[in-house]
C-alpha cells in the first residue's frame, strides 16, 4: 500500500484521494504521485492523481496534503 498517503492527517489511497477532490465516488484511479507545486492557500505539499469521475472522462486533480485546498485540469 505504498501509493497510500497522508492527506489533512489522514491515510487515503488514491480511490480516497480521488473522492476528495471530485466531492464525490469515483470509478477509477491512478499511483498519487507528487508534484512540485504549491498550496496557493497554505503553501503545503501539493500531490496529483489522475482519475475517472465517470467512463467518458479523465480527470487529473491536485490537492493540498495540509488543508482542504483541490482543484482539477477540467
Ligand atoms: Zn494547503
């Protein structure tokens, strides 16, 4: 469980990751990898992971791992 990471505190897989960002259930996702951005809110860690919110669509979305900052490549 490697891909697993600490996000506001909590361990999340990516499927959880995902979820977080899409504000709801997700089909599929892909490894969390890092990324060398930062929190515009907080200037936290930002991690990246990309994901299916439905078949027709692939979404990459980043989130903060300190505060509740997400947003999308949409
Ligand atoms: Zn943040």
């Amino acid at each position: 469980m490697a891909d697993n990471r600490v996000v506001e505190g909590r361990m999340v897989t990516p499927g959880k990751l995902a979820e977080l960002i899409e504000g709801e259930g997700i089909m599929d996702a892909e490894p969390i990898e890092d990324t060398d951005r930062e929190c515009p809110e907080c200037g936290g860690s930002v991690l990246s992971v990309g994901y299916m919110p439905s078949v027709t669509e692939f979404v990459t979305g980043y989130k903060c791992q300190d505060c509740d900052w997400s947003e999308t490549d949409r």
